[in-house]
C-alpha cells in the first residue's frame, strides 16, 4: 500500500515529518558535520520560514500532541508520585555541618 500526502508519496517516518512540517527535519535540528557556516545559513533560512508563519510552532506542538495521544496515550497518563511514607527530604540547610 502506498500513502500519499499533497501528491507526494510518504515512504519513511521522516517523510511524513517533512510532509507535515512542510520542511526538511534537518532545517531545525541540523546535521552533524556541518560547518558555522552552513549552520549560519539554515538557521536564517529557519528564521525567515517562521517570519512567513508565525504560527508554525504551535501548529507543530499540536500535530506532536496529537500523534502522541494517538499512538502513546500512556504518556499523558501522568500521575503524581509521592514520597514514601516517612521519608525525610533533605535540603542544604538539613545537611550536616550546614549554616542555620
């Protein structure tokens, strides 16, 4: 089965992400290697595509949360853990030798 995005075909997890981003992944988080130079050059590049879309980052965040939800729900099943019964936390002014 194929899948096709916008008339393009998604074969990879990475294909998908730049489908949905709209951009190259290596656009925000870089490649290894590269120079101050190239570094320089992607980063304006990334800073004029977010001039032209202000709302990209929250577009992402939402798309994130949502792939998240839909695929790992446990991870917003947060749960607060409690300190064990009778457990003391130490702080510096608990510790030995420390100034009052």
């Amino acid at each position: 089965m194929r899948t096709f995005i916008g008339g393009q075909e998604a074969v990879s997890a990475n294909d998908f992400i730049e489908l949905a981003l709209g951009t190259p992944v290596e656009l925000w988080l870089g490649v290894e290697g590269e120079t101050e130079e190239e570094r320089a050059a992607r980063l304006d590049a990334a800073r004029d595509i977010l001039a032209e879309n202000p709302n990209l980052p929250d577009d992402v965040s939402r798309i994130a949360a949502e792939v998240i939800e839909t695929y790992a729900p446990e991870l917003f099943n947060v749960i607060p853990i409690g300190r064990p019964f009778g457990a003391v936390r130490r702080t510096t002014r608990s510790r030995k030798g420390a100034a009052a």
